[in-house]
C-alpha cells in the first residue's frame, strides 16, 4: 500500500499518548540510552498499517531500520519491522504503533479470509467501521485484498427501505429521476425478499442489494433476472462471511458485501524493547 494517513493524524495519536512526556522513562534516567525494537507477529496475519508504525518511530525520535509493507502476508514469529534509537524515543513510538498495526492487520486478515474464500469475486467493506478511524479501516481493507462498498452518502446512489417509506410514486417513475438527476451514477436498491428484488430489477435498478438473503435467494434472484438487458448486479449483504462466501459465489454472485472485516479480535504482535 503507497498511501499513509497524514502526519497531522499521526502527531494527534502521540499527542494523546505522550502528552507531558514518558514520565516513567524519564524519572528513570533512561532515555538517551541507545537501543533497539523488533515487531514479531505472533500468528500468520495480513499486515496493515506498517507504514504509519514506521513513521510514528520516526516522529517520536526513533530511527526505521526496516519494515514490510501493508498488504504483506507474514506467518507466525515473523519480524517485520524493525527501528533503533534513544529508548526514549522508542518508548513513546511502542504501544501507539503496535496497537495501530494490531487493529489494522486484524480487519486486514478478516478481509484477506474472504477474498482467500471467494476466489474471483469482489469483497467490498461497508462503512461500519469504528467512528474516527474511516483513514485507517479502508487502508487496512485494501491491505486485505477487498475494496470500499461506499466511503460516505455523498459517493453512492443506495437506496433503502428507508428511503422508499417517502416515496409514493412507482418504482420505475423514481428510478428515473434518479438516473436522470445522476445520470454517472450506479443505483443500489437494498431489498428484503426474492420478490422484491426482482421487481425492482425490472424496474430499473442496477445493483440489487440482498440484505441478509441466504446463498438459494441469491441464486433465485439470478435466475430470475439473468435475461433482463443488463441484468443487475446481484450484491448480498448483511451476513457475509468466510463461512459463507464461497456459497454465494456458487450461487453466481460476483460481488459481496461485508461489514465482517471490522468486528473481531486484533492481530496479536509481539514488541520486543531492549538496550542496543
């Protein structure tokens, strides 16, 4: 991965952890000693955020000695990166960057699970990952092998049940005006049931989102909409997992999504900090 949060979103995470200085560090008399630092993955995992750790040594006075990049696939007792410099400095880069790097490989390996699981389809991530933490969710699903759903309402034409409790006019009659409003734009309907998603594939949509349909109700849904010209794109959401991805890719369908990737244990990385 090329792209890094921004220093000004790095310098705010040691803000928060070192705001007044390493008081133990320091009261020990210890931080211009030299030393040294090694990150070890515990467990086979996908990396992400390796690059923001990296800097985070830098800008905390430490020196980068090595690291593999976001994206990367490590097994177990793996070391991928590595940094020397004053033990205060590496004292105030430590649990910042670990803890970054575990949260971040962790969606990036649940990410990575369920593309390994559906060979060939597109997994793309919703937008519920943890409030504040957008930059490094989508860098971390990327890392995984997977692409955003959509970033934010401003993006994408998606439209729920929600949204159609206001609408009195045929679902034909609104599709249009979408597509003339925006006409660049593809239009996502979310659906509830095989029957409603055939209906509003014959009247127009471009996406049919299956929120938690099973694998037999998507391959129902392509079936019967296979010879529309285009036929829609058949989307589950809701529900998809590594467990069940390549079910639905049995089914026939070429595009999942998830919001699975976010919820789950972090990646678990060993620090070793120590004199040089």
């Amino acid at each position: 991965m090329t792209t890094i949060l921004p220093d000004a979103a790095l310098d705010a995470l040691l803000a928060q952890d070192v705001p007044y200085g390493d008081l133990t560090t320091d009261a020990l008399g210890i931080a211009a000693h030299p030393a040294r630092m090694s990150f070890t993955a515990r467990g086979a995992m996908v990396l992400a955020g390796t690059e923001e750790a990296a800097r985070l040594v830098e800008k905390a006075g430490g020196r980068v000695l090595r690291f593999e990049p976001s994206g990367t696939e490590v097994g177990a007792g793996t070391v991928f990166l590595e940094a020397d410099g004053p033990a205060g400095a590496l004292h105030r880069a430590w649990k910042v960057a670990q803890t970054l790097v575990e949260y971040a490989s962790g969606i990036a390996t649940r990410a990575r699970r369920i593309v390994d699981a559906a060979p060939g389809v597109t997994v793309a991530c919703t937008r519920k990952n943890f409030p504040g933490a957008k930059d490094l969710s989508v860098k971390a699903v990327r890392a995984g092998g997977a692409v955003m759903h959509r970033l934010g309402l401003s993006e994408t034409l998606l439209v729920f049940s929600e949204h159609r409790a206001f609408l009195t006019e045929s679902p034909d009659v609104w599709i249009a005006e979408l597509r003339r409003k925006a006409p660049e734009k593809k239009i996502v309907v979310e659906v509830g049931s095989v029957e409603e998603a055939v209906a509003f594939a014959r009247a127009g949509t471009d996406v049919i989102q299956l929120e938690k349909l099973p694998p037999d109700a998507a391959r129902a849904v392509i079936e019967a909409t296979r010879r529309l010209t285009p036929p829609p794109v058949v989307a589950p959401a809701g529900g998809v997992t590594e467990a069940n991805a390549a079910a639905y890719a049995a089914a026939g369908c070429r595009l999942l999504i998830t919001s699975a990737p976010f919820f789950g244990q972090p990646a678990d990385v060993q620090v070793v900090l120590g004199p040089a």
